[in-house]
C-alpha cells in the first residue's frame, strides 16, 4: 500500500478541512469556527485548525497505543487504560 499525503485546506464556506491530497471527496475532518471565534483569533484560524488537527492524530495515536488489544476479560472486544498523556504544545 502507498502511503497517504494529506493537506489542510479552506473550504468556499470558510471551514478548514483534513483531505487526501489524491482525494476530491469527503474530507476527513472539517473544522468550522463561529464569528466570535473568528473575531478572537485575529486571523490565525488556519494555524488554529493546523493545531487542531495535529492535536487529534496524536490523541488518536495515543489512544491506539493504550490498548490491550488481546483482553476479551470484560466482555468487551477492547478494554482502555488510563495511562498518562503529555499536554500537546504547538
């Protein structure tokens, strides 16, 4: 399998979106901000979505290692692990 490059772009309707660079469909993630957020952010919301997004694949990542992916003990399929998370600065 090839690997996947992806980009962060500004939809016609100002949301910012995650989007396979090879891929014109559905994006990923779509962030949308309100007026007031817009107005606070003073014209940083595409830092702000880029934070936003790095903030989640590394909580995503984080979460997939946390799980003990062989235990059926609970009657679940998965069972998660509170294990401590480093704060994501950017």
């Amino acid at each position: 399998m090839s690997p996947s490059f992806f980009e962060i772009i500004q939809l016609s309707n100002g949301d910012y979106a995650l989007r396979r660079v090879d891929d014109d469909g559905a994006p990923l993630v779509r962030i949308s901000f309100s007026e007031e957020a817009k107005d606070m952010m003073d014209d940083r919301q595409m830092q702000v979505a880029k934070a936003m997004i790095a903030a989640g694949i590394d909580a995503a990542g984080d979460s997939a290692q946390d799980l003990d992916w062989d235990s059926t003990d609970s009657g679940s399929d998965v069972e998660w692990f509170d294990a401590p998370h480093s704060p994501t600065l950017h």
